[in-house]
C-alpha cells in the first residue's frame, strides 16, 4: 500500500526513464488509470461534470488558479478555487490565509484586471453586500520559493496549517498511495491540500484528483473541478477551496487516485450544521 523510500542511484534512473517515456512514449504506452478505478469503484470519468472554469490566472509566485463556477446553469454562481504549483507559493498562501472570496482573492493577483461577472455575483452573495477587502499581498515567515517535493512532511504540514483556516472539521494523513475518498458533507466552507513527494516514478501511473459532490446520500456524485491530472508531471501540489457563509445543499468529497504512487492529503470544512445556527 505504502511506497518504500527508494535510494538515490534508483530513484535516478527510474526519472530518467520516465523522462524519456514522457518524450518519446506513444501515448498508446500509457497507464489506464479509468481501468484501474474502474474495476473497484465505478467509472469516475464517466460523472457528469457540473463545473465550469469562468478565469485562470497564473501568479507571480508560480500558483496556476482556476476559478470555477460550481452553480446549476440558470442559478446564481457559486465559486471554488483550484490551485495547482510546482514550488512553494508565499504570496498566494498568505492571500488564501486571509479567508477571501474568489472575488478579493481573483483582485489580489490579478490587479486591475476586470473580474467575470460571476466573480463579481459570487461576492455579493457570500458577503452580504459587503465591498471587496483590498488583500495584504505578504508572505508568509519561513517560507521561499525553492523547489517543493512534498518529502519534507513536516513543511507540508506547517504550510497546510498557514493557508487553511482553523474550523470544525479536519483530516491529515500522509505517505498514502492508491485510491481515497475525504467526505466532507453540507459543508459551507471546504479546503483540500494534496501534495506529491518527488519519487513519482512507480509504474509510471498517473494521479486524479478532483472534488465531487452529490444533492444527497442517494444521489449520484458528479465532478465538479476541471482539472483531472493536477500532479501527473510538472505539478507537485494540488489545493482546492470553497468559501461560503451558507449551509450548501450538496455534499461534497476530495477523490484521490495514483495507482502505487504516494501523496499526502488533508482537508478542513466547517461543520455542516454550523451554519444553521446562524440568522
């Protein structure tokens, strides 16, 4: 279940294979990794898919963000935050710190750019008319913009901690491998944080990852994210945030497979009946 660590002369040669596979291989030689989830779980590509990317920004500091429209068509947008970086991000954590809407968060990085109009309908929603917040772009202490392979656990865990607001609910585990599920259920507010060591090199398999969520116990989950191969090569780390003051009606869950190969998790949500003792 778990990967062994490797030493330096194997994991040497085994990413030199992979390089040279991933520039010369046909993609006919690739792992199937439907056929691998298939075969215990359902078809996960076969989900419909309800979200839709309105805005992707690149940031300074090397974070890709996507910014996704997870609301019915015809409803009011209701919008999460993928994040996808192969290095450690300073500005974007000390941003995601701050407990910002996609709107304020969208203005952080991307100044004087207009905002989609889903953003802008978003935030009026999620706070209750309240003008957006112009965001400290700081970084935070300790942290730099080196090369990030996930094998320092305990870093990994400090940087979860800054980014991810303290709520009801939280999960952590490390040095997993294969398939996960992280149920989160009616949760207003949800953060992911998977995170890739460097020796990804076992089988040559490729990761999914994705958030999903289904209208009930009964229902059927769909995939709400766009991106399904966030950590397969350039990428070490893959986040996900939704930030809203109001009880959902879905429930939502973080999905994590890789064949053999290792990654770390974590998630904290507000707990799904908080918000229901509010006015």
């Amino acid at each position: 279940m778990f990967s062994r660590p490797r030493s330096s002369t194997l994991l040497g040669g085994a990413v030199a294979a992979f390089l040279a596979c991933w520039t010369g291989c046909a993609a006919d030689d690739a792992p199937d990794l439907a056929t691998e989830f298939n075969a215990d779980h359902g078809p996960f590509e076969a989900a419909p898919s309800v979200g839709e990317a309105v805005a992707q920004i690149t940031t300074a500091d090397g974070a890709t963000l996507s910014f996704i429209n997870e609301g019915e068509p015809g409803a009011e947008p209701s919008i999460g935050v993928e994040i996808a970086s192969s290095s450690p991000t300073p500005v974007t954590d000390a941003l995601l710190a701050q407990d910002p809407s996609a709107l304020e968060l969208y203005q952080a990085v991307a100044p004087g750019r207009r905002a989609p109009q889903a953003l802008l309908t978003d935030h009026e929603r999620a706070a209750s008319g309240r003008a957006p917040r112009q965001l400290v772009a700081a970084a935070l202490d300790g942290e730099t913009r080196s090369y990030y392979p996930c094998d320092d656990t305990t870093s990994w865990r400090n940087s979860f901690t800054a980014w991810a607001p303290v709520l009801d609910g939280q999960y952590i585990a490390t040095n997993e491998s294969g398939l996960t599920y992280g149920y989160v259920g009616y949760a207003p507010k949800f953060y992911f944080d998977v995170c890739r060591p460097f020796d990804i090199v076992a089988g040559l398999g490729a990761y999914y990852t994705g958030v999903q969520r289904r209208a009930s116990s009964a229902g059927t989950w769909a995939t709400i994210n766009t991106m399904t191969g966030a950590l397969n090569i350039q990428q070490r780390r893959w986040r996900y945030y939704h930030n809203t003051p109001t009880c959902s009606s879905y429930q939502y869950r973080l999905v994590v497979s890789s064949g053999s190969n290792r990654y770390h998790r974590a998630a904290r949500w507000a707990d799904e009946w908080s918000c229901q003792l509010s006015p």
